[in-house]
C-alpha cells in the first residue's frame, strides 16, 4: 500500500498541483506547491526541529542534578575548567567514571568553556543535539523507505514522547543524545553507501568510510552503539535490500571493521568498570533471576511506552520476579520474535523494528548487571526507535483500505501528538531540582524494594534546610535494604547531629560490617566516640581510618587532635605542622591548626602570635567567606591579646554565620563574643571538639 504523498512536478500539464489523499484529491494553489516541490524536505526539517525543541523548552529552567551532575560536570576539575590540551588528554585516557566516552566529555567542556556553570546552556545543548536527532531520524528512513509521512511520524513519535525526558533533561546523560547523533550519521552514510553500490562507479568507499566513521566517533560518546553492526546487518535486509547483490558472506565481511571497533570498545568499557566496582552491587545475583528480569524489562518498557504513567528516574530492582510472570514475557518476547521471522517477506519492517528494539537493548537489559535497579527511561533513547518503526508501518498497513484512512490518521495522530507533549512536558517539571525529582521517584515506586530512592532522597535532604527530614528517608532505606553500606552511614550521620550517639554508632559499626576497608566509616565513627570521651576508641578507629585513606589529610588531622588530647599535644602539633607546610595553601588545614594553637586548653600548647598568622592566611585565601575561618581568626585574636580585633571579628562571623543559617556555629560564636568582650581568651572544654568549628563528613 503505497502512503499518501503529493505529486512534485509542476510541469505546464499539471496546471493545479494535487495532494493525493488515499481516494481523495485536493488541488493546492500554485503559489503554495511551487515552493513545496523544492522545499518541502526543509521546511518539514525545520518546522520538527522547532517543535521539538519548543516542547522540551521548559527544560532550560531545570537546575544541575546532584546525582551525577554533580561527579560528571561541577565538580569535575578537568570538566568544569573548560577545553584545555590537559582536559583534552584526560578526557581520552581517563577511565575514572566507570566509563571511556571522550566526546561525552568534550561536549560537556565545551559547554563550561562556553556557559560557564549556568544550568540552562547546558540543557540547551542537549535539547538542540535531540531536535536534531529526531530530524536525522526523519531524513535517515526517508532516504532509506522513500516513505516520507511515515518517516516523519517515526521522527514526531521519538523526538517528543516523555520516555525520552530522562536522557534530554538530565544534564549527565548527554552521552545518550550525542550517541544517537552518530548513529543516525552512521546509517544515514551507510544509506547512501548502499545506493552507491547500485551504480557502476558508486563512490563506495568513501561513503563506507565515512559510516566507518561516524561509528568511531559514536563508540566515544556511548558504549552502546557496540550493537550498530547488527542493525547494519538488519537494514542490508529491509530496506536496503542489499544482502541480494551481496549476499551473506560478503555483508557478514563488510561488517568485520565495525565489530572490531565494537568489541575494542566493550573491553575497555568493562574494564573502567570493574576497575570502578561498578559491577559489584548485584554480583551475588543468579543469571536465572537477571534474565527474567531481562524478559519482564522489555515487555515493562513497551508498556511505558503506550502508557507513560508513573516514570521514574530510578526502578528498583525486586531480585526475584514470580516465575508466572518471567513465563508470560519470555511466551511474548518469543512469540512476538517468531511472527516478526515468519512475516519476513511480507512485512519485512517487523523484523527490522523488532529485533532492533530487542538487539540494541542487551547491553543495558541487565545481563550483565550494573546497578540495583531493574530498568531505566534512558535506556530506551535507541532501542525504541526500531519498535517505533515496527508500529508506524504496521498500522499503516492495517489501515491500508480503509475509506476515510487520511482523516482518522490525521486525527489519531494529532491526539497522540497532544498526549505526547503534555505528559513530557509534566515529567520535565520533575526534574527541576534534587528534592521534586527524588520524591517523585520515592511515590511512584512504592514497593518493598524501593530502598535506593529513600536513600537518594535522604542525601538531597542533608544539603538543604530540610536535613532533619533525611533522617526518615534513611530509615525507611535501612528498613527495606539494611545491607547496603551507604545507607548505615548516612543513617549514622543523621542520628549524630541529633546527638543520638549510641544509635548513631551502631549504624556506623554495620556499615564497617558490610564494608570494612571504608575510611569514612572509620573517621565517623571515630568522631562519635570522641565526642562521647571514650577517647581511647575514637583513636583507634582513626587510625584504622588512616590506615585505609592514608593520603586523606582532614583523617590525619583527627588522628592528631584525639592523640594531642590524650596527653600527647606537642605530638599532634608536630604533625599539624608537617602538614601545613606540605599544603601550604590548604585553608581547612591552616584553620585547624591556628584553632588548636588558639583554644587549647594547655598552655604549653598553644601559640597566639602563631595562631594569628595562620588564620590570617586562611581567612585571606577564602577571602573572608568562610564562617568557620573568621570565628577561628577572631579566638587567634583574643589568644594574642587582641581583644579589640576579637571581638571585631567575632561579631563579622555572628552576622554571616545568621545570613547563612548556621545556628550551632552561631550560638558558639556569640558565646565566645561575651568571653572577648570581657577580655577573656576562648579555651576548649573536656572534651573539647575536634579541631576547628567546621563541620566534620
């Protein structure tokens, strides 16, 4: 059944140009068609891309993500500073991120150098790559099919539907948008590649080259094109019809440079992440139980996709599905899988779209399991464009003869067209910040497996005015998984800023359980201990703590307060020095050590004069911002005799420390304020705290 389509001669016997509708036909004015017979594959280009990127606007007034944004762009030195030769050399030697995607790295250089750190142009980078990923998708099977409406209904299907929301509008998974852009490129090149092996003197190779390529440079963006080869394969069968002038040895050697790529390409990926341990979350899982996960997972995304309700960032994994259900989605995945070979020739796109979605889907279906979740919304940013394929043709085939087909398309099409924008347009509003999308993922995913996002919950919390709330999300994520480390410790942590000391270690003691070789959990713990004057086991656990991180300066800082407080303070003092020289420019260690040089309480110990200088240093390389360095600067003072400037200096920190809302460190401050104003030095108590008035991890 051939689509509707509009006749494109205007020649002088075609006096009224006619749009073709099925039986219908309806004259379009000369004016109107000349400019459509020589534009109309720009203008359909440019009216997509601005849908496109209308729809996904909203995006822009989204902020960077903690989770991941944070570890992959503001906080990554060698990505934030912008493109330098250094950022550039790093960027493709470096496996530190449990990936290798260079040009995912570049991409995101590129964006600092040019925006800086403004949320908003990074997401319009990723929101231009997309429009003009769903254009590519458009002219790509246009090329390939001659299908132009059908192509364009792919394009409007992928380019706006809300499972695409996660790869667009989360800032970390540009590596999702930048791969398909060469993929597309890829196929577009093998497209004319093919066409060029019809002609006598075909420019093959270098379209070859040039699929060849575009492959590479996908390779560097993403891991996942490593299943590009298959569907190359796929597409010599339906459309490109080439397996009949090659036939299948010679297909099969063609693709051999590609599958090299892919599998040079797979090593290193896995080898970043099992140098990372990446894949250790659910090793102890039986491949059984992940491949019915794996069958559940493809018919569950086919389900979000005819009925996005309830997307979530992250889906938890159960462990074991009920072996009725592995049964139900395997018999559907298989006899979906047997219609679509026995169909072949008769509807030969089946095949194409449907082992498309199932073969570029592997490396990200569980197998080889990454992380404790059971699926995830990115992942479908490739592997839905084949079933989308499947279903447009299909359903143009189905509705081959029906008499009024062009006006219930158009109306079925513009109502899916309306659902799409204004579902994906409401899931963008979740991603506006770390607290609306974690709640989100905490209510649509309420189960007993459901610990991962309580405990995303909880972390968000602790940065923000609401970190008392954390302490329930830690909870509820220690209730429902009480092995997984993280948990304990972030439990532990909430528990102790409310002084409940011994619950507060406990947690921390099951996580040392669950991971003994974790410096943090060492120093935390630690830290508790001293805090209650069991100072002998608040020691030990530092040291333990050292012993693991043995280049974590702040761990060896501790260590040498609880040992300075136990009668060994020229000692400790001894080993502050070491490391301020080391570190010269390091204001925490400089405002650690001209805190205990000005408040410790025996005098053989402490040094005014030198305390001075050093918090003098600190407050300038921080320029004064910081509360903790000005409260020490203003107790240096007072130690000196220089009360005037004490309490000076104490009423600066007062003031910020009231701006900032730090409430401990100002009762603290307006305490030792009374002490100066009556010319009296600041000491510590027993016990005192460790170092300086700074929070610890």
């Amino acid at each position: 059944m051939k689509e509707p389509k509009l006749v494109e001669s205007c020649s002088p016997e075609v006096r009224t140009p006619i749009l073709h509708l099925g039986s219908a036909a309806v004259p379009i004015p000369n004016f109107l068609s000349d400019f459509w017979c020589k534009k109309k594959t720009t203008l359909i280009c440019l009216l997509l891309f601005g849908f496109v990127v209308w729809v996904f606007w909203p995006s822009l007034r989204c902020g960077f993500l903690f989770w991941d944004d944070t570890a992959d762009v503001t906080s990554e030195p060698h990505v934030n500073s912008g493109l330098s030769l250094g950022n550039i050399t790093w960027a493709f030697f470096t496996l530190e991120h449990c990936n290798w995607y260079p040009l995912n790295w570049l991409s995101h250089m590129l964006d600092c150098k040019v925006y800086g750190l403004e949320p908003w142009g990074h997401h319009l980078t990723s929101v231009l790559i997309h429009a003009l990923n769903s254009v590519l998708v458009f002219v790509t099977f246009r090329k390939m099919t001659g299908a132009a409406w059908r192509s364009l209904a792919v394009a409007l299907l992928f380019g706006l539907h809300p499972l695409r929301v996660q790869s667009v509008t989360w800032i970390c998974e540009r590596k999702d948008v930048l791969s398909l852009f060469f993929w597309m490129l890829t196929l577009l090149a093998y497209a004319q590649y093919a066409q060029e092996c019809k002609k006598e003197n075909g420019k093959v190779i270098k379209f070859y080259s040039l699929a060849l390529l575009f492959f590479s440079l996908g390779l560097m963006s993403k891991a996942m094109l490593v299943t590009l080869p298959f569907i190359l394969l796929l597409f010599d069968y339906w459309p490109l019809e080439l397996y009949r002038k090659k036939g299948g040895a010679r297909m099969l050697m063609e693709k051999l440079p590609f599958l090299v790529l892919a599998t040079a390409d797979s090593w290193i990926t896995l080898k970043a992440q099992q140098t990372a341990g990446i894949t250790d979350e659910m090793k102890s899982l039986p491949m059984g139980d992940k491949i019915g996960n794996a069958l559940i997972s493809y018919v569950r995304y086919l389900g979000k996709f005819f009925w996005p309700e309830n997307l979530s960032v992250y889906y938890p994994h159960p462990g074991h599905w009920p072996l009725f259900k592995v049964i139900c989605a395997g018999l559907f995945v298989l006899g979906v899988s047997v219609m679509a070979v026995g169909l072949r020739r008769r509807m030969p796109y089946m095949l194409v779209g449907w082992f498309w979605y199932l073969g570029t889907l592997v490396p990200v279906i569980g197998l080889v399991q990454l992380l404790s979740q059971s699926m995830a919304d990115r992942y479908t940013y490739i592997p839905m464009i084949g079933f989308t394929l499947l279903l447009v043709w299909f359903v143009a085939d189905l509705t081959g003869q029906w008499r009024y087909k062009p006006v219930m398309m158009l109306v079925i099409g513009t109502s899916m067209i309306i659902a799409c924008v204004v579902r994906t347009r409401y899931e963008i509003s979740f991603f506006k910040d770390d607290i609306t999308l974690w709640r989100r993922a905490v209510a649509v995913t309420k189960n007993e497996y459901n610990w991962c996002p309580h405990y995303a919950l909880g972390t968000v919390l602790c940065a923000t005015p609401q970190r008392d709330d954390a302490l329930n999300e830690f909870q509820e994520s220690v209730r429902i998984n009480p092995n997984y480390a993280k948990s304990q410790l972030f439990l532990g942590n909430a528990l102790e800023r409310k002084n409940h000391f011994d619950e507060a270690i406990f947690h921390y003691q099951r996580a040392l359980e669950l991971n003994p070789d974790w410096g943090v959990a060492w120093y935390n713990c630690g830290f508790v201990f001293f805090e209650k004057g069991e100072v002998d086991k608040a020691i030990g656990h530092l040291k333990r703590a050292v012993q693991y991180e043995p280049n974590n300066t702040n761990f060896h800082n501790a260590l040498a307060a609880a040992l300075g407080f136990e009668q060994q303070g020229l000692e400790a003092n001894i080993g502050l020095r070491e490391f301020v020289k080391q570190n010269p420019d390091r204001p925490d260690l400089l405002n650690n050590l001209a805190w205990r040089l000005a408040t410790y309480p025996d005098p053989k110990i402490r040094n005014g004069a030198e305390a001075v200088q050093l918090a003098e240093r600190a407050c300038q390389l921080t320029h004064y911002q910081i509360t903790a360095t000005v409260v020490t600067l203003a107790a240096a003072y007072a130690e000196a005799g220089r009360f005037e400037e004490a309490v000076t200096n104490a009423q600066l920190a007062s003031s910020m420390a009231l701006k900032s809302g730090e409430e401990v460190l100002l009762q603290k401050n307006e305490m030792m304020l009374g002490l100066f104003r009556t010319h009296q030095p600041y000491y510590e108590g027993v016990p005192p705290q460790f170092s300086s008035p700074s929070n610890h991890q």
